[in-house]
C-alpha cells in the first residue's frame, strides 16, 4: 500500500523531482536543489523507510513506484525531469518506465540498470552495503551518549570518514531522549539483496527500447558502478542515451563535485 512522502520543494519553472539513495534523505540535497531552483521547480522526497517518511514493513522498488505515483497525483506533477542518485537512480528509470506520460526526462547518477549480485565474485559495493547495515543493527545506539561515540564505533571497520558523517546524520534523538536511526535499518538490510538486483536488463526485456524521453547517465570516473561495458547494456535499453562523466567523483558525485554536477544536469535537459 502506498505512503504519504514528507518532502522539500523550492524554486519555480518546470518540476525536477529528485530522488536520493539508500540511506539519503531530501536534507543531503538541499544544496543541489538551490542551484537548480532558477530553472525547476525542485521537489524532494524522502523515500519510504528514510528520512521522515513512514517507515514500512517492505521495501521494494514497485512499493516506491507506488509512493512516487501517488506523490505525482498529490502534488499534480506533469511534464517532469525526473533525477535519481544510486537506489533513487534504479527507482527513477522503473517509475520512467511504467508512468512515461509523466515524465519528459530521465537522470540518473552513478547507477546502472543491472544486477549488482551477479558478478563472478560478490560485488563490492554490495559487500560494504551489508557490512554498513550490519553495524548500524549493531550499534547499541540507547547506550551512547554523543555523535563523537557512534563515529568512534563506526571507525573501527569504516575507516571513509565522510561516509560515516553520512550515516550520523541518520540519527536524532527520540521523544525519550535516546539516538535512533531515521532508516529502517531492520527493513532495509533484509531488501539490500532486491534493492541491489532488481531493475535490471531482465526487467527492461521487453520494454526496451525505450524513445519515449531523453535519458542521460552521470557517471563518477572514480566509481564503478557504471562500466563502459555497463553503457553498452544501457544503450540497449535507451539507444538515445547519453553519458556524462564527472572527473575527480566516486560514487557520490553530488557532494564531491557539486558544481560540475549541476552542470551536467543543465546539460541533460
């Protein structure tokens, strides 16, 4: 059953919707959202089970699609550019797919529509996700008393330092006082497999090719989740895509490299 999404929206023009990735939320974009604002009307939601959205006994990416559709009616969004980071990015080319009446253009950041489990080897990427979910189910967060404790904790097997302040902006304190997640770290450690493996080439089989908006890929040059083999696959799926890479950004390439990444998304639309 769908939920209602808390949201941020700012600016006036045409709408962008802007949807983050695991363990985001709408504050981690306030930023981009400022520089794009002049242009859009910029909205944000927080996905189920983050941020001050309801948290949810199931995580799937159709539950998502069903939230964003009923967000679009809510709202009375049409004729959108539709922008999603990593998970976001996975959710914004499967609601594209199902609703494209909607949509007028399609971005995704550091995402590809594959399976990231069926490597040779685990994937890495999904390796650090289980390790990060497993430590934040660890932490005996109604026993520490600071941020300082949670980051120590954290540092023993997290040793990226701006990954950890990340998370700890995931923790407020409840009613009572005490720390806790705003995820839904049970919820999501138990979908990480379907949330790293669905969307992908088996999904868009027989809904490819898609013409019916332009696509455009942003690519961190320090990440891998986007191979070049990975653009090939794509543009099986979207023949029209293009690909921009952002040097000097890994994964979160909208926080290390912000102002060329608004950059590339002026240029996607």
């Amino acid at each position: 059953m769908p939920v209602t999404l808390h949201f941020r929206k700012s600016g006036h023009g045409s709408p962008l919707v802007i949807l983050h990735g695991l363990y985001g939320s709408s504050d981690n974009w306030i930023s981009i959202a400022r520089k794009l604002e002049e242009r859009f009307t910029v909205f944000i939601p927080d996905l189920r089970n983050h941020g001050q959205s309801p948290h949810t006994s199931t995580h799937t990416y159709q539950d998502m699609v069903d939230d964003l559709f009923l967000f679009f009616q809510d709202h009375h969004i049409n004729n959108a550019t539709i922008l999603g980071h990593s998970m976001g990015g996975k959710l914004a080319m499967m609601f594209a797919a199902e609703y494209p009446e909607l949509i007028t253009g399609l971005i995704v950041a550091d995402i590809a529509p594959k399976n990231y489990n069926s490597e040779n080897k685990p994937y890495k990427t999904v390796l650090q996700h289980e390790m990060i979910l497993g430590l934040m189910e660890e932490l005996n967060l109604v026993a520490v008393t600071s941020r300082k404790e949670i980051d120590y904790f954290l540092s023993e097997k997290l040793k990226n330092s701006t990954l950890r302040q990340f998370l700890i902006k995931n923790i407020h304190r409840d009613k009572a006082g005490y720390f806790e997640w705003k995820i839904n770290v049970p919820v999501l450690k138990h979908a990480l497999d379907s949330i790293t493996s669905e969307v992908n080439s088996e999904w868009f089989a027989d809904r490819q090719p898609i013409l019916n908006y332009p696509v455009t890929f942003i690519r961190g040059l320090n990440s891998d989740y986007i191979s070049d083999q990975d653009f090939i696959a794509i543009k099986e799926i979207y023949p029209e895509a293009r690909l921009i890479d952002i040097p000097d950004a890994g994964h979160w390439l909208h926080a290390e490299q912000p102002e060329k990444f608004v950059e590339a998304v002026l240029a996607s639309v």
